[in-house]
C-alpha cells in the first residue's frame, strides 16, 4: 500500500512538473515572436 501511494505521489508531482514547464515554453515562445527589433526595419525612403 504505501508503494502505491508514493507511485501515485510521483507521478502527480512529475506531471505538475512537465506542466509548469510546458507554460515556460509556451510563455518564451510567444515572447520570441511578439518582440519586434526596430533598429533592423528600414523605412524606404520616397523621391
């Protein structure tokens, strides 16, 4: 019995593990493609 309960304490604690980590990637991820460098975006210039 108490094997059982530390497997099923393992697991729920890995899983909320690959959760949290999940959400960082997801958060880095739409960082990287929201961040716009201005300084490389040149404006044509008319005339």
């Amino acid at each position: 019995m108490k094997a059982k309960k530390l497997v099923l304490a393992i697991a729920i604690f890995g899983g909320m593990l690959f959760t949290v980590q999940a959400t960082n990637i997801i958060d880095l991820d739409g960082q990287a493609t929201t961040q716009v460098d201005k300084s490389k975006i040149k404006k044509p210039r008319h005339g």
